[in-house]
C-alpha cells in the first residue's frame, strides 16, 4: 500500500487569485450563516465581504487583505481559511 504526498498549501498571493482558486467560498460562507435572508440581501453581503477582502488593512503596504496574509511563509491551508473567516466575521460586525 502506498501513500499519496499532498502538495504543500500555497496561500493565494491576492484578492483575484483567491477568487480564482476558490469562486464560491465568499457565498457558500454568506449562505451557511444567513441561511433565512432573501438572495437579494445575500448578493449584497457577498459584495460587501468582497470589497473587505479586496481592501488593504490599515497601515500596510500589501494591495489587499489575501496578500497581507500571503507574506507569511508556510501558512496552512486551515490558518488561511481562519484568517478568512475571521476578516468576515470583523466585516459583520462593523456592519
């Protein structure tokens, strides 16, 4: 029996990069944790997270959210999706 060798995670280097790789994470997300809302109100939440992810943070120089966590070599595929989730879940709570 042999075992198969997962390829390392490579974090996305950008916003457009992570909408490449992984299109319906933003509304699969949107869908799991407002499961009661109309899909009007739905596309507008995911147009808001996009625009949250797209922007940079404060006081950096990276052109977005996914390249400032891009920098950190050697990132898991879990760290990188926590990270995500919790840019969205700070998006929520401004709102």
């Amino acid at each position: 029996m042999t075992t198969a060798t997962l390829a390392p995670f490579v974090a996305p280097a950008n916003f457009h990069e992570f909408m490449d790789r992984y299109p319906t994470y933003l509304a699969h997300y949107v869908r799991r944790h407002h499961p009661y809302t109309t899909e009007a109100s739905r596309d507008e939440m995911v147009l808001q997270l996009k625009r949250r992810l797209a922007t940079p943070p404060a006081r950096s120089v990276s052109e977005d959210r996914i390249a400032a966590f891009a920098t950190a070599k050697g990132a898991s595929a879990q760290h990188f999706f926590h990270y995500v989730t919790l840019v969205m879940i700070a998006e929520r709570i401004a709102a």
